[in-house]
C-alpha cells in the first residue's frame, strides 16, 4: 500500500472536521448548562457527522493508496464483506472481495428452519465451523440472524467453496428453497484450509459404506 500524498482527501477534511470537533463539545457545555438539550444533542450528531465524515476521507486515501479489503477491514476491525459494503462507493471502480481474490471466495446459504430444506449439495452446516470462523461475520450472515430472531425464528446457513455448489434443479430459489444464496470471501486462507478439510469430511460422511468397499 502506497502512502497518501498531502492532497488526500483526509488533509483536505482535516481543517472542517478539527473546527467541528474543538466547537461542538463546547457548544453542547453551553447548551446543557442552559437546560437545552436539544441543541446539546444536535451538536453532538454534528460532531459525529465530523468523525464519519473524517473516516470516509481515511479509508478513501487507504483505498486509493492500493489496500484492498482485507486490508481495509483489518483497519475497521470488519469483515472485508462488510468493509465492501460500507465503504465500496468510496472505492472508484473497485472490485468487490470476491474479485480481489477469488482464491478466498466462499458461497454461503442460508434458509429458515421452518421452511427450506438444507440440501446436501449446499455445503456444510456453519456450527461445523470453528466459532470464530469469519463467515459469521459476514454481513449476510448478521442480517439474517438478526432477522430470523426478531421474527422469532431459527437460520440455517451452509458454506461451501465455489464450484462446490451442484445443484439439480440450479441455483435454489429465494423465498422457495432458500432465503438467499450469495458469495463472500473468509479473512484468511488458514480458514479457508478448515472449510476445504471440513467439506472432505462431510462427503466422506455422505458416502455410502459400501462404495467405499
């Protein structure tokens, strides 16, 4: 990754946000102290404007000084999915992760436990992955979780490298036999070496015993 020149978008932001962050707190003292705390909040959402708008300018200048997702994502503490989704506009004709490094692509599927079926073909079940696999922090995957427990209901998701997915009938219909079907990429190879080991595993469970014979 190349360093930023001194016309990057984080100098030009510096001067704005420094003036908004040394005003706002003492505009918000002010307010408090006269009970209107109103204008104390608004000037707290401004000083928070500041802030993101300064963070949009810093992964802008890492994004254009050549880090790709993974990197940006290390600096965000984010999966490089969510990295992708957050600050991809940002990025100017940027390829999403699984672009970047095909060799790190995943597909992942998900569906409700009361109405699609898990099919052999869609990998392996995620709870067979290491907790702190990365593929639970994927933005897919927290969307839908987070969903499906609002609604009261149960997630399954299934993993699979690309390729790996053969489905008779094709890719599986969204709403039919799936809530979705997408690709995304694990944070690191040594993870992407576990799923390859567990989906060995999981065939050689699926094998009849006596073709093994």
């Amino acid at each position: 990754m190349t360093t930023a020149s001194p016309a990057s978008q984080t100098a030009q932001f510096a001067g704005q946000s420094a003036s908004v962050l040394a005003d706002a707190p003492h505009q918000a003292a002010a307010a408090v102290a006269r009970a209107d705390l109103g204008v104390a909040l608004a000037q707290a959402e401004r000083a928070e404007h500041a802030v993101t708008g300064l963070r949009q300018a810093i992964v802008a200048d890492m994004l254009a000084g050549g880090a790709d997702w993974w990197q940006a994502g290390e600096a965000l503490a984010m999966h490089p999915q969510a990295a992708f989704e957050a600050y991809g506009r940002l990025a100017d004709g940027r390829h999403a992760p699984a672009a970047q490094r095909p060799a790190l692509a995943i597909v992942i599927t998900a569906g409700l436990e009361s109405e699609h079926d898990v099919l052999p073909e869609y990998g392996i079940d995620i709870d067979d992955l290491d907790p702190g696999h990365s593929v639970n922090a994927d933005p897919g995957v927290v969307r839908i979780r987070e969903a499906a427990r609002l609604l009261g209901a149960r997630a399954w998701f299934t993993v699979t490298t690309p390729g790996g997915f053969e489905g008779a009938e094709g890719d599986p219909a969204s709403g039919d036999d799936a809530i979705s079907q997408w690709t995304s990429v694990v944070a690191d190879p040594e993870e992407l070496t576990w799923l390859i080991e567990a989906l060995a595993m999981n065939t050689m469970g699926d094998e009849d015993p006596d073709d093994l014979d």
